[in-house]
C-alpha cells in the first residue's frame, strides 16, 4: 500500500485523538500539536486527491490530454503555503504568550491518554515509513512521509511532556518548537508540490531501470534520448529515441514499439504514457552510455 494513504489515515486518528486532549487540557504545546496535524492532514489529503484524480480518465482528453491531476497541487501548494503560515503563527504566538504571561497548565487523565495514543501511532507510522523507504527507495514520496512523520513524533513528545510536567516554561517552549514542526511541514509538502508542478524527471533508480529496460529489448541497439517527467508522485510521462534496423519493416517497428512499452511499464508501473521514436541504426559508439551518466549525475 502507499504510504501516503496510511499517511492520512494516521494523520486522522491522531487529529481526532488531538482534539479530545486539547478539550481536555489548557496546554499551549497541545493546541499547537493539534494545529500541526491540522496541517498534515490537509496535506496528505491533497496528495491523496492527487492520486485518486490521476486514476480517472477525463471526458474532453483533447484539452487535457494527461487528465487534471496536476490541478490538486497547484491549489495544495497554495492552500499549505497560506494555511501553514497562518497556523504558524497562531501557535508561534500562543507559545510566547505562555511563556510570558505564565498560563497555569491544567492536563487530565483523558488528555495524557489521547496524547499517549497518538505518540504511539505516530511512532508505528516513522517506523513504517522507515519501512517502506528502505524496501521502495525509488518511490518520491517516502522520504516526505519519514520525514513528516518522525517530525510529528518528536512534537508528540514535547506536548506531552508539557502535560506531564504542567510547567508553563515547558508548555510555552514545547509551542514555540511546535511551531517550528509546522513550519518545517508545510515546507516540506509546499516543496514537494513544487517539484511536480515544474516537471521534475523521476527518481535516478527509476529513470536507470527504464533505460536499461529498453536497452536489453531485443532489436534495439541504442537509446540517443530519454525524456521523463512526473505528472504526479506516481504517474510519469517517459519519451524516448532509439536505433534499430534500417530495413525493419512497418509491422516489426509497431511490434518492437508495443514490446517495448510493455516491457517498461513492468519494469517501472508508474509510467503511465509511453512514446518512443525509432531511428535507423548508426555506425557511431554507443550514445546511451551517456544517458547513464547523466542520470547518474542527478539527483
């Protein structure tokens, strides 16, 4: 499954347990947590929304021939960008507020428990996405939700250290840092959306598996041009020029082009539209060598 949908499902526990415990608490370290998953969800509701778009075919593909799934993060971005400063600066200052006014911190039983709860799904949710980064590197979005959710556990923590120490300093302190968690967030989506929105070309790993693909097909002797970029996290566009026989005929052009395609979209099933342009074969070295140091020179 990915992680982004476990992401989500996560960040929708641990805001409603959130909420309960800020009902039942006066702490300004627990109102900024909570103001921090409000955040995430947004965020990985966006991305979900993102990927639940590009699985739909669109009726006009006219004007929008690789459907409206990019659309999702032209308004995430915006949305995270206005929402995360917005929701910083609310917690930044309720910190300092605290911190200087010294607002007694009043925690219940069902506050610690709420938090408690949530800082052990939080945790499950780094490890899983540890998980998940170590098994599937070459998906883009890992290392966003690893990043995201080990942040969201280290904030976890500090509020409930907040409760349990019932220290204004703690609490004010622990809502500054907070803060910082939400700030670092948003960024962290805010640029992810970026990177798609400019046509950013898959990861290396991906990008090495499709042109080593398509260099062992059987009749393709070299690749001169491999363009990709992604229409979203899991959803590229791939483009490619390749040698062949100069008296391949129309039929075996069409059939090495259909093998070709297939054998890419098994290697990497992200790719979700597939060109390639036959050129007749030249008497130069090999051209794809290049393309594998270019890519290994990326990011």
């Amino acid at each position: 499954m990915n992680p982004i949908y476990v992401v989500f499902s996560a960040n929708l526990a641990t805001l409603a347990l959130k909420i309960i415990a800020y009902l039942n608490s006066t702490s300004a370290a627990v109102f900024s947590d909570l103001l921090n998953d409000v955040a995430d969800t947004i965020g990985s509701f966006l991305l979900v929304l993102g990927l639940y778009l590009a699985s739909r075919r669109v009726r006009n593909q006219i004007y929008y021939p690789f459907g409206i799934s990019r659309a999702v993060y032209v308004f995430g971005l915006i949305s995270v960008s206005v929402i995360g400063g917005v929701l910083f600066t609310i917690a930044f200052l309720r910190g300092l507020a605290t911190l200087f006014e010294g607002y007694p911190v009043i925690s219940t039983g069902t506050s610690m428990v709420t938090m408690s709860t949530s800082l052990l799904i939080n945790t499950a949710l780094t490890a899983y996405s540890f998980y998940y980064y170590r098994t599937h590197r070459r998906d883009p979005s890992v290392i966003g939700s690893l990043l995201d959710s080990f942040i969201d556990t280290l904030g976890n923590a500090v509020a409930i250290l907040a409760l349990v120490t019932r220290s204004y300093m703690v609490d004010g302190a622990g809502s500054i840092f907070i803060s910082a968690v939400l700030l670092v967030s948003a960024v962290s989506i805010g640029y992810r959306y970026f990177i798609l929105l400019i046509g950013r070309s898959p990861p290396r790993g991906d990008m090495l598996r499709i042109l080593n693909t398509i260099i062992n097909t059987p009749g393709v002797y070299d690749v001169n041009e491999l363009r990709a970029v992604m229409l979203t996290e899991n959803d590229y566009i791939v483009i490619a020029e390749v040698e062949v026989e100069d008296s391949l005929s129309l039929a075996k052009m069409e059939e090495l082009s259909r093998e070709i395609e297939n054998r890419v979209k098994k290697a990497v099933p992200e790719v979700r539209f597939f060109a390639v342009e036959f050129v007749a074969r030249r008497n130069e070295p090999p051209t794809y060598r290049r393309l594998l140091d270019l890519i290994g020179k990326g990011s």
